[in-house]
C-alpha cells in the first residue's frame, strides 16, 4: 500500500477500510469483555481464536505461513483499532502478533515458519515474549542470567523471565539466553520454547495497575530441555533478533498509544457535552474547551509520528535494527507518544471531575493503563540515551 498521493498525511481507502473493519469488530466483540477483564485479570480464552477468524493475526507473514501479508503500517492500524476498544487485548495481539510470530518469521528457519506460524496466525496458539528478567530490565542484554548449554541433541535453559506479556496462557514463546557467558551481549542466543517443555512453568501470574486481563507472568527455566532445531537466528546471534525486534516493538507500541487516546478524547467530547453544571453542559465553559483542544491536538500530533515511524520501520531489513536513524526515529516517536498518551490522560480525567477518579468507570481504566507504555520496551530514560547517543554519533537520515 501506498500513501494517498492527494494526502501524503492520509490513509489510503483501503487502509481507511482496514481500520474501520477493525474498530467495528473491537467494539462488537472485544469492548464487551473489557470490563470483566479489568475487574478480575481474567483472560478470554475463546477471543483469540476469534481474532484469527478475522484474519486479524500474521499481518506482517505471508499468506503460504497463514498471515495477511501486509506492511507495518497495516499492522499498526489494526492494534490502533483494537486499542480504542479493549487495550488490553491490543497489548496481548501486539505481544503476540509483532514480539513472537513477525519474529520467528523474521530470524526463524523455513522448518520453524512452517511449524509455527499457521497456529501463531490462526489464534490457536497464542504467542509471547521471554526477554526481561529479574535483575534485567533496561539493561536486558549485559544482565541476563538466563543460561543455555548445548547437551547433544538439546539446550537446557536454567534461569527466570519476569513480566512476560501473554506468559501465564502462551503456548510458544521466544525465549532469551546466554549460551556463552564470557561474550556479554553478543553471547545471547534465541530459542522458541513450548508450554509442555520438560523444565519450563508459569512460577506466577502477576496483578497490574492497568492493562488487566493481558495476563503477565514470571517464568521459570529449570533443566528446561529445548531442541536443537528450535534454535533461532544462530548460536551467539541473539543480539540481532532482540535489536531489530525492540524497534520494531517501539514503533507498535504508538498505535496502540493512538488507539488509548482516541477513545479517550471520545469519552471526553461526550461527557462534555451530556455533564451539567450551573444548568449549563461542562462543554460550555471554555476552560473545558480548552482540555478538549489541548486533548485533540495532542492526537493529531500522535496520529502524524505514529504513522510516520510505521510507514519507515516496515522496510526494516533483518538484523537492522538497533542501530542508525531507525533507531533514534522510533525511540523518539514512541517517547513522544507515550508522554502525549500521558498527557492526554490526565486532562481526560480532569474533564470526568470525581467520575473519572472512579475504578470502574472506562476512563479510570484507561488512565492507569499509560505508565506502562513510559516503561515497556525501554523506558522513557534509556529512549533519550538512544536518541542523544545517535545525535552526538552524528546520525542524520542518511
């Protein structure tokens, strides 16, 4: 797909048609469960295989491997939808969808596409990311202790991943390890691990702030026996699969910003115009009106970055990432859109007044889902390292 050449800054009609085919489902089937997600962490255990129904999975893997074939920007028009409606899921699809599938299609070997991916897109397995652990969060790679050794025809994996996304219900996970302690970053291997693997379990699901019902777990690793052939990407060359993977991560996570802050004004015009104060709707005085700007503008300015770093990190080449322009480009745009997120938010709930401070109303649960998207896939401080770091190397576009 092309850009609309009338409107560089536009959607094409068949992206326009992407997106509301998206946002009509989100809200018929997925809005429905959100409450009891947040009420109760519960997981729906029947929606993904309704997603892949929908052919809203594998949007960046070719058709022979179950996928829809589209670029980045497809891709993040669907997790924009989605995110209007029930963020949640949006997080659990991204997780699933961009952080596992688009990454053993990326780096995986033509036998691994073929056995994983058709169940990956379909929604029959539900997929999930094992980077982050215990002692190793911004610094990911240098502190990780999770370690694979090689025992003939198998690695066993003994260590702990905590805060995966999807972990607690994932049947395939793209797991993160040391197989050679002295090399420090460029000693990481990646492996895909199945859920029925001798050695590996769920040592927890985790109770969140926000994003309730995306379940997060922490995982344990102990004599976990992985094939050989379940290797990805080659010995040592774990690296390159996380670099190109976390831009690729930082530039999905802007939709799903988008999509939050879209409903978010939504919610606000409404309230605005239904609330009544001094006999007069709330939407009449103009220190209200200025929220609602301040709140629109704030949008726009998400909507032109978000899709602009989509349409420049889909052409991504393996192993391209984690360096140069796209990745200072991406790191600021989801910097940028998580703090706008933030900010659009709290004025949000400053127009709902004391109902938008109540747990079960959607603007309460929208608040308390933005500190995580400041935090996941590099926190807003490692993002100005990348950006500053890429500046004084002299980075420009080309």
């Amino acid at each position: 797909m092309t850009q609309n050449d009338q409107n560089p800054f536009g959607l094409t009609p068949d992206q326009q048609q992407l997106l509301d085919q998206v946002d009509r489902f989100s809200k018929a089937e997925l809005y429905p469960l959100a409450p009891r997600m947040d009420a109760e962490e519960w997981w729906p255990d029947h929606i993904f295989p309704r997603i892949g129904e929908m052919g809203m999975f594998g949007a960046t893997i070719p058709e022979e491997f179950g996928g829809t074939n589209m670029d980045l920007l497809s891709s993040g028009l669907t997790l924009q939808a989605m995110g209007r409606w029930n963020h949640a899921l949006a997080l659990s699809w991204v997780a699933h969808d961009n952080l596992c599938a688009n990454n053993i299609y990326r780096n995986g070997t033509e036998a691994q596409r073929r056995k994983y991916l058709p169940g990956l897109c379909s929604g029959k397995l539900v997929g999930a990311l094992g980077l982050t652990e215990p002692g190793a969060g911004s610094d990911a790679l240098g502190s990780m202790r999770t370690t694979a050794r090689r025992d003939g025809d198998h690695y066993v994996l003994n260590g702990q991943k905590l805060y995966i996304t999807n972990g607690p219900v994932a049947d395939v996970l793209l797991v993160y390890a040391k197989t050679d302690k002295e090399a420090g970053a460029h000693g990481i291997s990646a492996f895909i691990v199945e859920k029925g693997m001798p050695g590996f379990r769920v040592a927890q699901k985790l109770v969140k702030m926000g994003y309730r019902g995306s379940p997060t777990g922490e995982l344990v690793f102990e004599d976990c026996r992985v094939p050989a052939e379940n290797l990805v990407g080659g010995e040592n060359r774990g690296v390159a699969v996380v670099m190109s993977g976390l831009d690729l991560e930082r530039a999905m996570i802007t939709p799903l910003c988008l999509g939050v802050a879209e409903r978010a004004l939504d919610l606000s015009v409404e309230f605005a115009k239904t609330r009544k104060q001094f006999g007069k709707p709330i939407g009449t005085f103009q220190m209200v009106q200025s929220h609602l700007a301040e709140m629109y503008t704030a949008v726009e300015a998400m909507r032109a970055y978000t899709y602009r770093v989509l349409a420049e990190a889909g052409p991504m080449e393996q192993g391209g990432g984690g360096r140069g322009y796209i990745h200072m480009l991406t790191a600021s745009a989801v910097m940028f859109v998580a703090d706008q997120l933030h900010r659009v938010l709290d004025l949000a709930v400053q127009v709902h007044g004391g109902a938008g401070y109540i747990w079960e109303s959607e603007i309460n649960r929208l608040f308390r889902s933005t500190k995580l998207l400041e935090i996941g896939a590099g926190t807003t401080e490692v993002r100005k390292m990348i950006i500053a770091g890429e500046l004084l190397r002299g980075m420009g576009r080309d």
